[in-house]
C-alpha cells in the first residue's frame, strides 16, 4: 500500500477546520479520511511553530537545519582530526604518496575532506588514480607483497633490516632505503613494549668470577654458554623461564619454565642443554650471580659435567648482556605485545617462539643476519 502524502496547504487547512470552524477532530478525521491521531499530531505542530510547520518536499525546520549544520560540521571536524593524527608523515611527502594514501582512506573518508587535508587536489588524486602504474609503481607493488610476507611471518616484528634480507632472499632487487620508504607508507612498524621483573632476594652461596670478562665471541660450537631467566607476567602469576644460549650461533640450545624461580629451573635448562648438545670439553657456562645459579645444587651439576662457571659482577648487566639482548627480542617481540590469561598459554607461546620461529628463522644482526640454525649448518660446511 502506497503511503498518502499531503501538501502543507492541505495540513493547515485541516488544522484550521477543527481550529477556527469548530468542527470536531473525529468529525473532521472522517471527512477528510485520515486517521484521527495524524490530524491531532498536525494541530499540535502547527500550534507549536506556525511558520516552520509541515516544511514538506525534503525542507526541515530552521532549528532542525541548524542542529543537522552543527553535526555535519562536528563530522567533518573529527574526520580531519584522524586524518591528521593517521597522515600527518605525508605532508612532506610527494605527491604520489599522498594520493596513495588517499586511495587507501577514502573508503573510511570523503575524498574531499582527505584532500583538502593533505592540501591536494581532487582532479590531481582523481587523474593520478585513472592514470596507468608506472614500472616503478608495479615493482613497489611486488615488494609491498614481499615485505608484508616477511613482516607477518616475523609476527609483526621485524624492522627494515631484516625484511630487506627476506625480500633479497625472495629474489627481489632493492635498497635498504627503499624497504624502509615501503614499510613506512604502508604504516608496517614494530611498536615495542617493555615489562619491569621483581628482584630477587634469595641468598648467595658460591659466588664465582668474571672470566667470560665481556668477551662475547666464540670460535665454535659449545665453547661459551650463557645462562638467565626472565619473568613473563599472566592472569595466573608469574611464568619464570630460564634460558641456555650458546654464544658461537646464539642459538637457545636449553629452557626450562616453572611456577617457582627455584634452583631446579635453572638445572633443567641446563640439563636440557647437554642432553642436546653432548657434554663438551673445556666449555664455560656464565650467568648472573641469581641465587639459583649461587646455588650448591646447581654448581654441583656445572661439576659433574666439567662446566667452568663465570659470573657476572653484582648489579652489572652489561656483563650478561648477549643474554639481556635475547630476552629483550622475546619480550618486544613475542610476549610483551600479549596478554596471558593462563601460565600454558604463556609457555606455550614461549615455546612457539624460541623453537619455531628464533632458532630456525629470526635473522640475527651478529650472524649476518642468518637464523642461528642456518649459521651453524653453514659453519659445519666450512
């Protein structure tokens, strides 16, 4: 049933027949045939705006105009404000750049309002985007495809150096500068986030020295290993995970993750390492001097697998910090971006990162940029 519509002619005269020639609504309603309800709804606007009622064909009442000005003014005002807050790199930029990320707000954005912000004009944005890619634009295309791969599979984590190996490994040609214009404009950047550790009050038994003495080269495969644990907070408490990593290809060749920071944490990381790699000879093992590591029980098992124990000295990280440097890739890469909600889930997250994505694929800057499994096949080669 198609809706009756009435001119503002035929509403005021309506209004007027009740009004000023006294027929009753009810009455009028049915000469009229319209509904009873609508025609007392007709007398109580024209009662309350006599000049602004019934506007009729799309018009709206002075107050109704301002109120929608004001919202669409309040709109428009907000838009250029995430506008500036999202774009605010390319004011600088070329203009091909800033059409580029024109094309890919306007979705969100009137076209208008992106360009009026980012001083452009519409014809400039609209022949640019009607006009056929460039070689230079088709080969960006194929490297932005490269570089968000690599950037994913690195859980969002890798800066341009080491995306620009992948895509070198993928069999594209480019600069260094040119990944991290890439990376830029298509908004691709780690953003690391850092958690503070409780201290630890234990007591310290057998305190030995600093012989690894900083020197954090090592010509084979175990010959140096250094040891730590770090905290990784969940809904649960705190997860303690403990760490052997050998400094010859910075691979972690032994982990352990418990409840209690006890001295059994970090002997089983420990034993985990010797189980995998085979008892070495003249191997040194360093670590901080933890009340685990001080530990009779711990320094007994160093001695029973003919383990010569360095420590670093009170309070100074920098002694251990190949060690601080792992952990701090585990935290602004994997666990600090998260939110735990149980201790299993923080181990096995923990686990997914050390041997599935740092020994056998995270590119590491001191083995030129190879994962610490591809430096060590490559040195069993040579």
């Amino acid at each position: 049933m198609t809706r009756r519509k009435f001119s503002r002619e035929f509403k005021v005269e309506a209004v007027k027949l009740v009004t000023e020639r006294g027929v009753a609504v009810a009455q009028a309603a049915r000469d009229l045939d319209v509904a009873e309800s609508v025609l007392r709804r007709w007398m109580r606007e024209l009662t309350a705006a006599p000049a602004a009622a019934f506007p009729g064909n799309g018009q709206m009442r002075a107050d109704q105009a301002e109120i929608a000005a004001l919202k669409k003014e309040v709109a428009r005002l907000r838009a250029e404000r995430d506008i500036l807050k999202k774009g605010h790199g390319f004011f600088r930029a070329r203009g091909d750049m800033r059409f580029a990320f024109i094309a890919r707000h306007r979705h969100i954005w009137p076209v208008s309002w992106l360009c009026q912000v980012l001083e452009v004009s519409r014809s400039g944005f609209h022949a640019w985007l009607n006009r056929p890619a460039s070689a230079r634009e088709i080969q960006d295309a194929k490297l932005v495809t490269a570089i968000d791969k690599s950037f994913r599979a690195s859980d969002r984590t890798y800066g341009a150096r080491r995306v620009w190996r992948d895509v070198l490994e993928d069999g594209l040609a480019c600069g260094l500068h040119r990944i991290e214009r890439l990376m830029r404009v298509n908004a691709l950047r780690a953003r690391p986030r850092r958690r503070g550790k409780p201290k630890d009050d234990g007591e310290r038994s057998i305190i030995a020295g600093n012989i690894l003495d900083r020197n954090f080269e090592a010509d084979r495969p175990n010959q140096k290993w250094l040891a730590d644990f770090t905290y990784i907070w969940t809904a649960e408490g705190w997860l303690y995970v403990a760490v052997v990593l050998d400094l010859f290809s910075r691979r972690v060749v032994g982990w352990s993750m418990k409840v209690d920071r006890d001295a059994s944490l970090v002997m089983d990381a420990l034993m985990m390492a010797v189980w995998r790699r085979g008892k070495a000879d003249a191997l040194l093992q360093h670590s901080d001097q933890g009340s685990q590591y001080t530990s009779e029980q711990f320094q007994r098992l160093l001695h029973d697998h003919g383990i010569t124990c360095s420590m670093s000295r009170a309070g100074n990280v920098w002694d251990n910090s190949a060690m601080e440097s792992f952990f701090s890739s585990l935290k602004t890469e994997r666990t600090a971006r998260k939110v735990y909600r149980t201790r299993d889930a923080a181990r096995a997250d923990v686990f997914d990162y050390v041997e599935r994505f740092y020994n056998p694929q995270r590119r590491h800057s001191k083995l030129g940029y190879l994962s610490p499994v591809a430096f060590e096949a490559r040195a069993m080669q040579t």
